[in-house]
C-alpha cells in the first residue's frame, strides 16, 4: 500500500526523514542500528514490492513472501540468506492489493499458508478476501495451486487493513486495521472457509495506529505488531486467547524505519524476527534480522 501516494515527493521525504526523530531518542536509534543485521538487498525488480514475510513450518529456513497490489499471483520462496528459490503460483485470483500472508493450521491440522487480500486504500471494497493451500510437501520453481477463498466484511463497512496473522494453537485469523486513530483487531475462524455472508468480528482497540505487519511465533507464545517506525512486541501466557494476550502494554523492540517497511516475520524458533521494506525513493529493500533478547 502507497502510504505516501498522496503527498509530494519532496514532501514525503522529508516526512520520511523527520519521523523517526519524534518516536525514537538518539540512544533508541542507536541501539536499533546496532541490533539490525542486514542479510541481503534485493535487487531483482520483481520482488521489489515486498508486502509481508512468514517462515515455513515444514521446510526449514525457507520463508514465504509476496508482492503488493498488482504484482503477480504467485508466493515466493527465499531462504533466510534471501536466496530467491521459486515460487507458487495461485490459480484463478488476482494481486488486487495483497497485503500480509501467514503460515498457520488449517483442516485436520495441516499446515496452510494464507494469503490475505485486505488493502484498500480508499475503503471502497465492500468485500475483502483471505486465500489459503497447503504447504506443499516439495518446493519447485514452477508450482501452482488453486486456493480456498475467503470472502468477508467488517462491521462498519469497507477498511483499509494490511497486517494479518494465525493462530498456531486455536487456528483463529486475525486481522489489525491500518487507518483508525487506534487500529482494531478483528477474528475470523478456520470455520468461515466455505461459509458465505461472513462477518469479521470486532474484538478490541489497540494503543497505536498505522499497522502494516503481524505475525504469531510458531509455537504461539509471542505477538509481532508494526507500523512504520516502531515494533510492537507480546508475550502469551499459557491458556491465553490472542486477544487477552493484546490487551496488555506491548513492549517495543529494536527497529530502524525503513523507507516503507511493511513486513515482519518471526524466525521459526522465536528467537529472532526478520523486516523487509518495499522499494521507495529509489532505496533498494533490504532484508533484516533482528535477534530477540531473552
């Protein structure tokens, strides 16, 4: 999504450049440089739009990606040295605005990767989508699937959203809105696949605004939330329900804004997190890691 569609570019820039002053202090800023460790910059134009990362659960240090609006229809696969692998192609869909993709349970408890086609930057869509498929069992360069489809509302109408995020333990979807004063957090369940007429469910405010990118550790103890300029960290007790784990203060980790950051990846262990940008200002995206202390 084009947070910066709207503006001048000279105007946008200096936006850009004067943000990060106001939300971190120099010994934060410094503290986030010393804690990224760049792995890679992209330089292939195709993967230059980069809207969201997860990690496969069945394929070690491999992980998903995919691009923004308009991009093609197809899941990328790197490895965390961001080595370009191949790609899935998702039969009978297009890029409208693919914003977030996650790994999570899906029937039976095989692991799914979803797809979530929730950006809408002028809230004109009356209906937004979730895509989800299997795993699959072996990564090729050429693959395609044809995915379930999820189509749903919100309570109040059309909204722009761009971070999504499943739960490892209760399968449950979970969508955090963009533009609201104080971003919402939403629920759809693994049951509303195949179910027409579904309704998101509005769950709870949360104390920030501008969200781009979620993610659940893959043993569904931690919770990852960022906007532009910050990363917003929760521990999850054990019984704890998504939600009640939000409702607490999150803390703020380690991240240096990037020109338009709009994905966040836990590393399978939950020991680390990845961010990548989306090309802007003629700044190549470079892929992060961030070590997660204990």
């Amino acid at each position: 999504m084009r947070f910066f569609r709207s503006l001048p570019c000279g105007l946008a820039f200096g936006l850009l450049l004067s943000l990060p002053s106001f939300s971190q202090s120099n010994s934060d800023t410094e503290a986030a440089v010393h804690a990224a460790t760049p792995i890679r910059t992209i330089e292939n134009p195709v993967l230059q739009e980069m809207s969201g990362l997860v990690f496969s659960k069945k394929h070690s240090d491999r992980f998903y990606t995919h691009t923004d609006s308009e991009g093609e229809a197809a899941v990328y696969i790197l490895d965390s040295a961001g080595n370009e692998l191949g790609k899935i192609r998702l039969e009978g869909v297009e890029n409208r605005d693919w914003e977030d993709i996650a790994v999570g349970p899906g029937p039976e408890g095989e692991s799914y990767v979803y797809v979530a086609e929730i950006g809408d930057n002028l809230a004109i869509h009356e209906t937004v989508q979730i895509y989800r498929f299997p795993e699959p069992e072996r990564l090729s360069e050429g693959a395609s699937v044809a995915p379930e489809i999820l189509t749903f509302t919100y309570p109040d109408g059309p909204m722009d959203a761009e971070s999504f995020m499943v739960d490892p333990i209760s399968g449950d979807l979970f969508i955090v809105s963009k533009r609201d004063k104080l971003n919402t957090l939403f629920r759809l369940k693994q049951s509303d696949f195949g179910k027409s007429g579904v309704l998101a469910e509005e769950l709870l405010k949360l104390p920030f605004t501008s969200a781009v990118a979620a993610d659940i550790s893959q043993d569904g103890s931690q919770v990852l939330i960022k906007n532009y300029f910050k990363v917003y960290h929760w521990n999850r007790n054990l019984g704890e329900s998504v939600a009640e784990a939000l409702t607490r203060k999150p803390k703020e980790l380690p991240y240096v804004p990037e020109p338009q950051g709009e994905a966040i990846g836990f590393q399978p262990d939950g020991k680390a997190y990845y961010t990548i940008s989306e090309k802007r200002f003629n700044i190549l995206p470079v892929l992060y890691r961030y070590a997660l202390e204990n």
